[in-house]
C-alpha cells in the first residue's frame, strides 16, 4: 500500500483481507477437486472435525455459525447428499440427531487443514509469536464487539 492507501477504515481493511484469504483458499487445489463444496461446507466440516470424539448436533452447528434453525438444517441436508456427514441417531432421544464426519468428510478435512496450515503462514510471515497472540488477541477483541453489539441491537442484554 503506497502513501494515504495505509490510512484506512478497520471494517474496510478487514473486508479486503477477507476477499484476498477467500479468494485464494477457493483456488487450493482440496477446494476445485470437491465439486459443490462452498465456503460453509469446509467451515462445518473443520468445526466437526476439531470436536472429534465430542458429539456434536445440530444446535451446535446453530450456535457457533450463528444460523437459524432452517439455514442449518439445509446445510447439513445438503452436506449429507453430498457425502460429507451424517445424521447418527442418538440413544437415549430418538429425535435428536449427531452430526459425523463421514470417511470422506475426515479425508477432506485433513486437506483443508494442510491448506489452512499454509495459509496461516502467508497471513503471519514476518510476525514474531508475541506479534501473531497480539493479533489474535485484536481480532478476538474486535469479534466480541460485534457480537455485544449485535445482542444490544437485538435487545438482548450486555454480558
């Protein structure tokens, strides 16, 4: 960036970064081999494969997109058909449903996870590791921001 190019809105910078990351992570060669595969899935994907060994429902899936009832239900539908997950019956409550990783759905997973590896570095190089939790800790801040912002939009109450 030259010049007054430096000077910019935070949303606005962040809005960028995001369009760069998304851009080339849809251009790794896990994502163009996976027809049909969109930005979410691998989101669903990775968040089931980090709580392995976790059952992990539907309100789970809910609760950490942020999505309605409806949304997810659709994902996780179309994620099926597409042989990425399943619905397991659970024991104890014949209505509730775990949502797995199928055998392809684990292989894809380890994939992205090489792919968000590399990226990891392309987005930190040159950072230091007190430089990279600082980021972390910025982002983090500025995530729970826009969610305390969201609930007082909603009427919700301030944690």
């Amino acid at each position: 960036m030259e010049g007054n190019e430096k000077k910019q809105d935070v949303g606005r910078l962040l809005g960028i970064i995001h369009n760069g990351v998304h851009r080339r992570m849809v251009n790794t060669p896990t994502h163009r081999e996976v027809e049909g595969m969109t930005g979410k899935n691998g989101w669903i994907i990775g968040f089931l494969a980090r709580n392995a060994g976790h059952p992990v429902y539907q309100k789970d899936l809910e609760k950490e997109f942020n999505v309605t009832r409806s949304t997810a239900s659709k994902v996780i539908t179309l994620m099926e058909k597409k042989g990425f997950v399943a619905r397991r019956g659970v024991e104890n409550d014949a209505r509730l449903k775990e949502i797995v990783l199928t055998e392809k759905g684990r292989m894809l997973a380890c994939k992205m996870q090489q792919d968000i590896e590399e990226m990891e570095g392309k987005l930190t190089a040159g950072f230091s590791r007190e430089e990279r939790e600082q980021l972390l800790d910025f982002l983090h801040r500025i995530y729970c921001n826009l969610n305390e912002n969201e609930r007082n939009d909603k009427g919700g109450e301030k944690q």
